[in-house]
C-alpha cells in the first residue's frame, strides 16, 4: 500500500486511531519542496508498509488540520503514535536523512 490522501475530515479514523505509527505529510500543490519529497514517501511507505502508514494532507483543501497542529511551513511530516505526535520535520530531506529520522519506526 503506497501513501493515502487524508482530509479534515478522515483525519480521526484513519491517523489518530491508526493501529501503526503513521507519518503525516502536509503538502500543497504550489509547493516544490513537496513534490520533491512526495516519491521518496511513497517509496518508503511501500517497502515498510508493515511497520508504517504514509498519508498526505492537502493543507489548501483541509484547513482545519492544519491549523490543529500548528503547520506553518511545507512541507511539514508529523509521525503520530497512538493519536499523539511523537516527532516533527519540516522542509524536504534527502531519503538517507529521512530513513535516519524515521528510523525508530521502520527499523
């Protein structure tokens, strides 16, 4: 299973009560920086689909979760556990740095 498109709306079910940790990112269209970031998510969110869920958050199309958690620069990925975020960065990272940072859940 690759990354799946979350909204204001879906946002309970399918991160805060998520079984797995879940990595949020928050994009927008205008953004380069994320869609320089978007491939390597999905790459990940594939090769660890065992340990890890990736959703996208649209910050244009859904406000409210924005705000919620205080995005104010993209793209911002958020990992939640337990309906808690546990770590934050922001900006587009190399996937080595990534893989790095997230290596408490996928390792």
């Amino acid at each position: 299973m690759s990354t799946i498109a979350v909204t204001d709306a879906t946002f309970q079910t399918e991160v805060l009560e998520a079984d797995l940790p879940t990595v949020v990112d928050f994009w927008a269209a205008w953004c380069g920086p994320c869609r320089a970031l978007s491939p390597i998510l999905e790459s990940l969110a594939e090769e660890h689909a065992d340990r890890i869920r990736v959703v996208t958050v649209d910050v244009e199309a859904n406000p409210e979760t924005a705000a919620r958690y205080s995005v104010i620069s993209l793209p911002a990925i958020k990992v939640f556990v337990g309906g808690e975020v546990v770590k934050a960065m922001t900006g587009a990272k190399p996937r080595p740095v990534l893989e790095s940072e997230l290596a408490d859940f996928i390792g």
